[in-house]
C-alpha cells in the first residue's frame, strides 16, 4: 500500500460573524470533502497543541514526523528551495525591505509591506548587499520583490531573536542572542553584527536615489530591512529511513521544497498559476500515478494564502474551488484500494483577526481499505470532532498512516539494532557460513 497525503494548506479558520458564527469551511458548498469524510475516519488534528498558531514550515516538520528541536530554522529550508548558495556553516535568515520612520531614537515600522517596482527593489537590495562587521560577513541573496534572505559567514549562530515587529506602528526590534541555559558567545557576536547591519543599511537606504525620488513626488521611502526566522543547517535522519517510506512532496514554493528536500524525499516543483482547481487536480493526478513512491505530499497553498486576505468570503469561494478538484480523488484515486488517502491541514489561517495564523484544530480525513469507516458526513472543523479518531496531534499522524498501511511495527519487537516503528525494518539476515559453532 501507499499514502497519498493532501494538506490543504491554512485550511482552519474560526467561527465568522458574515456565516453566524460558522466557519468558511463549514459554510462552504463541499461534496467531494464531504463524500470522503463519509467513506473515512474522521477527526481533528493539531501539529503540537491546541491553541498555538503554527507556521506551515514548523507545521510540516511535525506531520512528517519530525521533533521541533530538529528542526534547522525556515531561513535555511527556504534558501535552500530557492537555490540560494549557502554553505552548511552558514545562517540564512529571512528578510525584506519595508518603510519606517525615526521617532524618539528607534525606527516605526510604518509599511511593512510596501508597493514598489521590482527594478527599484533590485536598485535598493544592491546597495546594502554586503556588510562586514569584524569578522562576520553579511550578504543579502535577492528573492523576489522586496524579499530576501541574509546569508552571515563566518562564526556565526541561528540562536538570534528577530527584528521584524510585524505590525505597523511597532517600533523595529533589537536583534538578541536567545536566551538558553548558557547563551553562546556566537550568538551575541551575530546578534550584534545584524544589529550593525540594520542600522547600516536604514542610513544607506534612506539617502538612495530611488527613496529621494519617492520622496520627491509624495511617496513614503522604502528605507530598512527587517528580518526573521534565523536558520542553520543540521543533520536530519532521511524521512525514509526514519518511516521505511519513499517520499515525493508535489508542492509549489521555496519552503517546502527545501524541506522535503532536506528530509530526503524527492520533489516536484509545480507552479500557482492562478486557476486554483485545474492546479490542484493536475497535482492528485500526479500523485495517483506515482506508484513507484510509498508516500505522496500534495500541497496547496490557497486556501491559506486566502485566509491572509482577511476575507471569509473570498477564503470559502476558495474553499469550493479546492473541493470541486478532489473530485479526482473521488472519481480515481480512491478507487485503487492499496491507496490510503489522508486529507488535513497544516493549521489554521483565520480570515478575520489579526492573528497571521491561529491555534484551532483543523479537520482530517483519512479513507482507505483498513480505516474504522465512522458516521461522519461532513468535512469540516465541526463535523469531524465526531470522528473515530477523535484528536491527533504530531507525529501520530505518521504512526497511524504506517497502521492503515499495514506497515506498523508492534511495540517490542526488535528487528534492527535502531528502533523503527515500521515492519519490517532494514534488518541483518544471518548467515550460515563463517559462523562459529560451539
């Protein structure tokens, strides 16, 4: 048998006022969700604990069954995705240009996502591409728009707080080494050369020519980077040894690429093209014929990147478009009865609020020839509570995919010197010849 994994990304939201207090999910017309969740064993699922809003890197590092003290930092993956030149001594951090304006000696973010041409982008990230603070280097690789990533050679730590305030009006934060039982030296001296850095680059970016122009004709300058989410390099156990699983990841961009990635799987790079349904079917496709892999994760970003607009409406139009291309896995994947098919989320993306993303629970489904088929009829964060599999959290989600594959190892039994939890496990046959007899 073998998995296919639907996370439909940012899929959980919570109760809206414009559906009288339900959900975009539950309000949305869903019969393709709905008929799976009818055929499967349902539940709610959480990647750590209720009520913490996870990020979809952190998110996914945990459903591949994965601990979060593993895990190498999202600038890392993510530079890694885009194919940023990166050497494994190198911290990587998130960051992008924004405006902000002096006010009792600290900067306000005052925009944190401004509009500007991707020339005059390009323009401002050249001139505060390289910085050297004693012996640390910083180097700023471009992404797109006003995106990019800080690459620090050098002696150099992830263990550093961020600068990014998020919200306008809050003053950009002092980078610090994070607190631990015994804070690293490495960490202070990164934590001060990013400071030295940010400072460099507002007084750079505020006499540029493109922010004099700006000014000029009205505009607020695009004059200081932020930044967040330091990451470094470690060694991670490949998802294939660690589940017995050849993996494939279907997703679009840079963050999950880099992670599957750097979990061992194999991945295919597709693109959002903007026609929600034909992308996502076009992925299911793929997946049901991927035979050759044990493990399939098919992504899709929308429902997320709907939630972020801070409309329910517009998040459940996207929610029914999502559906209308699971009737792929309704009229052909499910048919093939050594398929497992899990549906779920990462987290949840409230369409109010001002929370990124938030805490609740998101619904699961998973339908195949082993599940406990339960009296669900619905999929949504409501309908599911009453599912057989009531809450799972973490890496359950991998041991019970490893169950319903029939691949589950009992608990005792030892076949490899490292504990598995699949069977059977890459295991040592004993031979005949050279053994001693007694």
């Amino acid at each position: 048998m073998r998995c296919i994994l639907v996370i439909l990304d940012g899929l959980g939201d919570r109760g809206q006022d414009c559906f009288d207090g339900k959900t975009p999910l539950y309000a949305a017309t869903t019969p393709n969700l709905d008929y799976l969740a009818s055929l499967g064993m349902n539940g709610l699922y959480h990647t750590l604990a209720q009520g913490i809003p996870m990020s979809s890197e952190t998110a996914h590092f945990l459903i591949f069954g994965y601990d979060l003290e593993e895990f190498p930092g999202r600038g890392y993956i993510e530079a890694r995705g885009a194919g940023v030149p990166i050497n494994d001594t190198d911290v990587a951090i998130l960051c992008h240009l924004c405006c902000v304006e002096e006010s009792d000696g600290r900067l306000l973010l005052k925009w944190g996502r401004p509009e500007i041409s991707d020339g005059d982008a390009h323009a401002l990230k050249t001139a505060i591409e390289s910085f050297l603070f004693e012996r640390i280097s910083i180097r700023l690789a471009p992404s797109k728009g006003i995106d990019g990533f800080l690459i620090v050679d050098g002696k150099a730590s992830s263990r550093i707080t961020d600068s990014d305030p998020i919200y306008e009006g809050k003053p950009v934060l002092e980078v610090m080494p994070i607190r631990e039982r015994r804070t690293s030296p490495l960490s202070k001296k990164t934590a001060e050369a990013l400071n030295s850095y940010l400072l460099w680059s507002y007084r750079r970016l505020s006499d540029h020519a493109v922010n004099r122009h700006r000014v000029a004709n009205n505009w607020l300058p695009v004059n200081a980077v932020v930044t967040q989410r330091a990451g470094q390099k470690k060694k991670l156990e490949p998802f294939h040894e660690r589940f017995g699983l050849r993996g494939l990841s279907i997703s679009s961009g840079a963050i999950y690429w880099g992670l599957c990635s750097e979990l061992g799987m194999d991945v295919l790079k597709v693109s959002d093209t903007g026609n929600i349904e034909e992308d996502l079917k076009y992925r299911l496709r793929y997946a049901k014929n991927a035979r050759q892999y044990d493990f399939v994760h098919v992504h899709t970003k929308m429902p997320d990147e709907a939630g972020h607009t801070k409309n329910p409406r517009y998040k459940k139009d996207v929610i029914e478009a999502v559906d209308r291309a699971m009737s792929v896995a309704v009229d052909e994947i499910i048919r093939d009865r050594d398929v497992l098919l899990v549906v779920t989320a990462d987290h949840s993306t409230a369409s109010s609020g001002s929370m990124i993303h938030t805490g609740e629970t998101v619904p699961i489904t998973m339908v195949g020839k082993y599940v406990r088929r339960d009296e669900v009829g619905y999929f949504n964060e409501i309908a599911c509570a009453k599912g057989a599999l009531g809450l799972v959290r973490g890496r359950e989600l991998m041991y019970l995919i490893l169950n319903f594959l029939d691949r589950a190892k009992m608990q005792g039994l030892m076949d490899t010197p490292l504990d598995r939890p699949y069977y059977p496990g890459k295991y040592k046959a004993l031979t005949c010849d050279g053994q001693k007899t007694p």
